[in-house]
C-alpha cells in the first residue's frame, strides 16, 4: 500500500504542487524521465478499455458542431476525476485507509465491493466477451459460419463454442503476464500500449487525410448544454473507480524501478497519473474526431463501437477492421491484466495464505466461466452496485483534497458519505425496477436525479451536517 506522511494542513491540492512540481529536499529519489513515461503508459494502459474507446466517438457523432464543448465536460469527468481519484489514494495511503476515515467497517465492505464489482464480477469478464465480440464474431460471420448451430453432441451452439475457446486463450494469456506485476511497465508501457497508440493513430490520420464529412448538426442532448451533456457522458465511464484500485500495482512497479522511499512513490505515482490523463485526453480528443464527421451517416447507429467499425471500414476496408479488432483487443488485454494485478494484490494482503499467484488463477477462472456462460445475469447485480458505490467514491476523492476542513471536523465524513450513499442507493435500486415506497419519489426531486446526480446536494448537506455535528459534540481540532 501507498503510505504518505502528510503534515499541517493534510492531503490538499497545494501538497500535489508541492510533491509534483518542487519535491522534498530530502527525496531525492525519483524515476528516470523513460521510467516516468513508461509507469504513465502503464497507467493509461490498465485505464483504456472497450468502454473508454466507444463513448468519445458517439459523443462526437452526436453532438457535431457541438463536439468540443461537449468535450470540455467529458474531460472533466472522464479524465479529471481519475486523475484525481489516483492522487487521492496516493497521498492517503490507500483506499482502505481512505475509506477507513469513515469507519473501519465501512472501509472493509466498500473497498471490498469496488475490487469485486469492478473485477471478476463485471470488468473483467466484459474484457474478454467485448474483444470477442469486436474481434473472432466479425470473422466467423464473414466467413459464413451459422453461429446459431448447435455443435453435434454438445448441446452449445458454434458461438458458445467458439467464445468459450477464445476466452481460454485470453485469460491465460492475461494471467501469464499478471502473474509478475511488477513487470508491469515493461509489457504494457513498454510494447502493448505503445502499439495501441501508433493503431488509434492510424484511423484518427485516415480521418484527417480522407474526411468522411463534416460535423454535423447537434442532436437534441447536445444543443442547449453541451459541455453539461459531456460531463453526463464522461461519468459513465466509471473510471474513478478503477483510479482508487490501481495505485497498489503502480507503486510495485515504481519500487522495482529503484525508488524506495514512501513519499518518492506518492510523488512518482502522482506524476504517472498525470502522464496518464494527458494521454487520455488526446486520445479521447482524437476519437471524438473520428466519431463527428460521422455523425450524418451514424445517426441511426446506437453504440461508439458500430460508429467506429463504420469509419474503419470505409477507410480502409477489411483492413480497417483488422485494425480496429487488433484496438479493441489491446485495450480489453490491458485493463484485464491490470484488474487480475490489482484484485490480486487486494486480495492476497487480507488473505495472505492464498498467494498471489493463486488468486490471479481463480479470479481469472472465475470471469471465464462469467464471460462465457453467465454475463447477462451478473450484470444484472454487479451494474447497480457500480451505481451505488460510484458517487461515494467520488466524494471520498474530493474529501481527501479537504484535509484542513475534515481534520477540524471529522465528522464530515462520515455525515457526507452516508448522505450520499442513501441517495445513490435508493438510485442504483430503482435502475433496477426496485421501488422504496415514498422513499424513492422523494429522491426524484434532487436536482440532477434523472442524471444519476441526485447525490450531489445531499453530499454538500452532509457534509454541513458533519461541521454542525462535530462542533455541537465539541469533538473538532482548532
């Protein structure tokens, strides 16, 4: 776990400054400029999956000649959040100590919630169903294999079949390189993510060299409050989630890079985060891009990954969509590897009689027998969990940048993550039919509730409540 000894004013944004931008006289230990870039790779890497490639090119599509202010929104969320959510974990030690600032219990049963949710519950399943999808289904269609057949003797049809093999191959080979985390940096950072780039860059230059069109017309979402719509669409991504898991695998692969000392690692990490979100935003930049010249011909499309197989296709043919098969299966390898670290990890620091390398076995055996056999179903659970735990995270993130405010009164955050969860609870419950009587019709007039940011309003009231509690209990720090 990443530990940080914070003094005076506590975990604030001019202690980031202070870490990236000056350092402590006395760390001298830091990166190379190569490794630096490489951890950031590395990060971006473990960051950009399927989900990450497919909402930027039909916001693109949609919102046309609105494309870059919507784009200022997305970022905001899409890219700001995590990068936040990384500095966050680093400067407080980890997410269970962050966590644990409300309550123990609450720290076990959340962070254990967030590497299940986002892991062998949904995340890493979907990587290897959505690569499959985008991959192997295209070829075997063209092919004019009957997908539908049931294979003789078996009672599985060729589909099941055929994804089930996939996913065999491709968890074991995620597995072989999760199971050396802290050769992390030289496989993703060093060859997977560098070839990502120089293949999203291909299509993004198509676009430049053929344009397909130009933007378009604004769809309704888009033509009143663009950059609203934006944040909206980049708060699906959920990446603020993963941000609080991957410090763990980050600050491995710093130490095996040389640099020992605690803060140096909360430093370095910091700064990867950064080179990540850079890297985020000009590749989110680029498939907006490649989505808006689109939009005419796209409007009937509902996904980014139809609007994307659209424009490879047309520029380059079959082998626009060998490229574009080749992204998607990269992206989802990467984040696959890094969730199998990250859980792991996790896992085997509560659990340590079960090495890590055992654990990497089961939570890959786990999603394979999720991906081919009972997706549907788990998202039906795992999805509204994401939902709830979702706004809590985020608002644990600001509260870590609130030192001074949460240090005079500590009970700001237990009043604002309880405020919160109440909301996005009886949200996460409702998006799956699940009504509280009374309850849930008084949540619906938050502003933003329609939105899934209900929780916005009653976090602020908590943490009011919290100021109000811990001054009338006389229990805050001058």
């Amino acid at each position: 776990m990443l530990r940080a000894e914070v003094r005076k004013s506590g975990e604030s944004l001019i202690l980031i400054s202070y870490f990236v931008l000056s350092g402590d006289k006395n760390m001298k230990q830091k990166l190379s400029k190569q490794n630096l870039l490489l951890v950031g790779f590395t990060l971006f890497s473990m960051f950009f999956g399927a989900g990450n490639l497919i909402f930027p090119p039909f916001l693109g599509a949609q919102a046309g000649v609105m494309t870059w202010k919507a784009m200022s929104g997305f970022l905001l969320s899409a890219v700001g959040l995590p990068v936040l959510g990384v500095a966050a974990v680093a400067l407080s030690g980890g997410i269970s100590k962050l966590a644990g600032r409300v309550h123990p219990a609450f720290a076990f049963l959340f962070t254990l919630l967030i590497y299940l949710s986002i892991g062998p519950c949904l995340a890493i399943p979907r990587t290897s169903s959505t690569s499959f999808e985008m991959t192997v289904f295209p070829v075997l269609e063209q092919m004019g294999v009957s997908l539908n057949s049931t294979v003789s003797g078996t009672g599985f049809t060729v589909q099941t079949m055929a994804q089930f093999g996939y996913s065999v191959v491709f968890f074991t080979a995620a597995m072989a390189v999760a199971f050396r985390p802290e050769k992390l940096t030289d496989r993703l950072g060093k060859i997977l993510c560098p070839t990502l780039l120089v293949l999203i860059s291909v299509i993004f230059i198509g676009c430049l060299v053929w344009p397909m069109g130009h933007y378009g017309d604004p769809g309704s979402v888009y033509k009143s409050g663009p950059a609203v719509a934006g944040f909206l669409e980049g708060y699906q991504t959920m990446d603020t989630i993963a941000a609080l898991n991957f410090g763990i695998i980050i600050a491995i692969n710093i130490r095996a890079k040389g640099v020992e000392q605690e803060g140096a690692i909360v430093r370095e990490t910091i700064k990867a985060g950064i080179i990540a979100g850079i890297l985020l935003a000009l590749i989110y930049a680029a498939l907006a891009h490649i989505g808006a010249p689109a939009g005419a011909a796209a409007r009937g499309m509902d996904n980014g990954a139809r609007i994307l197989t659209y424009v490879a296709g047309n520029l380059f043919g079959n082998a626009g969509m060998m490229i574009l098969g080749l992204i998607f299966l990269i992206a989802c390898f990467n984040t696959c590897v890094g969730l199998l670290s990250c859980c792991s990890q996790y896992f085997n620091s509560i659990i340590p009689v079960i090495g890590y390398r055992v654990w990497v076995f089961l939570f890959a055996l786990i999603s394979l027998i999720i991906s081919s056999a009972g997706l549907n179903k788990i998202l039906a659970v795992s999805v509204p969990v994401l939902n709830a735990i979702y706004p809590i995270a985020i608002v644990l993130i600001v509260l870590a940048f609130l030192g001074p405010l949460t240090k005079r009164w500590p009970a700001m955050y237990p009043a604002a993550i309880l405020f919160t969860g109440a909301v996005s609870v009886v949200y996460a419950l409702e998006q799956s039919k699940f009504v509280i009587p009374f309850l849930t019709q008084a949540t619906t007039f938050l502003p933003g509730y329609g939105a899934g940011l209900g929780w916005i309003v009653p976090a602020f009231a908590g943490m009011a409540a919290g100021i109000i509690y811990s001054s009338v209990m006389g229990d805050q720090e001058e």
